[in-house]
C-alpha cells in the first residue's frame, strides 16, 4: 500500500504492549486516524518527540485496516510551555478533545487543524490576552463548520428579535422573556453574554488574541457551550470537567 505523507496534531495518546503507542492524529490529508507508533517507548526512538500528545509533526505511514503505521515522524512544533502549567494544559486538553469529539475517523477540515494550531501556540507562548476567549471561540466556530450552531438573533421559539434573555440547550439557541417560562431550564442571558458570543464567533482568532474579556462573560460562554455541545453530539467532554476544577 502506498505511503500517506502529512502533516497533523497528536490529540489522544495511549500505551500498547511493551515499546508501542497507540496514537490519534487529526491530519492535513486524512482528517482523524489512528496510528500505532511502534518501538516508541524504547530509549531513543527517533518517533519519541513528533508522537507525543500537543504534538504538531510530519507524518509518514502506511494505511492500515485497523490501525495506520507511523513510518516516520518529524516534529514540527511541540507546545512544550503547555506541559508546565496546569491551567493551560487543561485548556489545551480539552481544545484536542473537542476535535476528537467533533470527528470521525477519516473527517477533518483543514482549516479547522489551521485554527487549533493557532489556539494551541497562543495558549503556549501566552501570546493571548484571554486564553479562554480562544476556547470559547473555537465552540462556537466549531458548532458553525458542523452546521448545529445555536440561533442567537431570534427567539428560537417564537422568531421575537426583542428580549432575547436566555439560552435553552434543547431549543438550541436564545429565547425571548415570554418563551423562557413556558419552557425547561434556560440559562439567564445578559446583553454583554449574548454580544460577545456572536463576537467570539465571527471574528478571526488572530483578533481575538488581542483583546481584552471580562473573565466571567467568557467562563459563561464556556460553560454554556460545553453544554451545548455535549448535548448535541451526546458525548460527556471529561478535560472540561477538569479545567473547571481548577477553577472553583
Ligand atoms: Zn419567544
């Protein structure tokens, strides 16, 4: 079979029998695979630094059934800063589970690797003035490339373009005053919250690092798109728990 040449992001990272690892990329080419780097724990694998989680390196590997087989891997970029901080790790964690969560095996979208690696050298190289403002962006821009966004300019019940003072999970999007009581829970939304969603989501990233959040607008914002988005793909994003943790 021929060899696969590119380029991607180690997202998730797992042992296997005595020297081999088990790894998830989220590729240029092929969208997400699964690879098996194979002698990866013996001492001085070349594939040691390109194979390791936050890992943005170039691969090459032969298409497998189950698994790919890494070839060779050179390191491009290792987010090494990431590892020594805890709040960052845990946003970058989560920012890797999201892509996980987000595709299947052979999906992806370049440009979408393009902005992770953005986020993940911002995050890195402190290079933003919010770092959750680039999480909170990349749910709301991942929701839009997945066509399940939420509605934030209508009520989402009632098509009302005034008093839009909640956001409701199940009704997938903002609610008008009237609507919120007829229905289950909502969460309470303010102008400033709703203004710096639609903010966050249209925005390129590059822009977004340069300004300034109120850091309990943006820890809404997380809070209720994490929510969002893991009742819309009905999947239980574990690193979120974590970084919120930290934060109590
Ligand atoms: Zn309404």
């Amino acid at each position: 079979m021929a060899l696969v040449k590119t380029k991607g992001i180690v997202i998730r990272e797992q042992p296997f029998q005595e020297q081999d690892k088990i790894i998830t990329l989220f590729t240029e080419e092929e969208g997400k695979i699964k690879a098996i780097a194979k002698g990866v724990r013996r001492n001085r694998s070349p594939l040691v630094a390109a194979t390791q989680l936050f890992a943005y390196s170039e691969f090459v590997y032969y298409p497998g059934k189950n698994f790919a087989n890494i070839n060779q891997a050179s390191l491009i970029q290792s987010f090494y800063p990431l590892r020594n901080d805890l709040m960052k790790m845990s946003l970058a964690s989560y920012v890797l589970e999201l892509l996980d969560a987000f595709y299947d095996y052979y999906q992806g979208n370049k440009a979408v690797l393009r902005l992770v690696n953005f986020i993940l050298f911002y995050l890195s190289e402190d290079k933003s003035q919010s770092n959750e403002a680039l999480v909170a962006a990349l749910q709301l821009k991942l929701t839009e490339v997945h066509g399940i966004r939420p509605v934030f300019d209508t009520c989402a019940l009632c098509g009302s373009t005034e008093h839009l003072t909640h956001f409701s999970i199940e009704n997938n999007g903002v609610l008008c005053e009237n609507c919120h009581r007829t229905e289950g829970y909502s969460y309470r939304l303010t102008p400033e919250v709703l203004s710096e969603m639609v903010y966050l989501l249209v925005t390129p990233i590059k822009a977004i690092r340069q300004r300034a959040f109120d850091p309990a607008v943006v820890r809404r914002i997380m809070d209720m798109m994490n929510h969002y988005i893991s009742y819309q793909l009905a999947k239980n994003l574990k690193t979120y728990d974590f970084y919120r943790d930290l934060n109590l």
